[in-house]
C-alpha cells in the first residue's frame, strides 16, 4: 500500500483519488489488463 500510495506521489497524482479509482473498478477490471491501473499509466489518461 505504501508504495502504490509513494508512486501515486511520483507521478503527481493524489495518492486518495488514485486508490479511490482502482479500487472501484479492479473487481470487474479484465485480468490481463491490471496493468493499466498502474499509478504511471492512470498519471497518463488526467
């Protein structure tokens, strides 16, 4: 968690919007896709 949160900060993103978003869609989010839930990949679609 604490290094989801350090690389949210990294990538300029706000470490609670950031967990907030991931955690709403990864239940339904396509396995071989998790990767784009990645903090440097979200940091790319704002």
């Amino acid at each position: 968690m604490y290094s989801l949160t350090e690389t949210a900060k990294l990538n300029g993103i706000d470490p609670e919007v950031y967990l907030r978003r991931v955690l709403t869609v990864i239940a339904d989010y396509p396995i071989n896709q998790v990767a784009d839930l990645l903090p440097w990949r979200l940091g790319q679609e704002a």
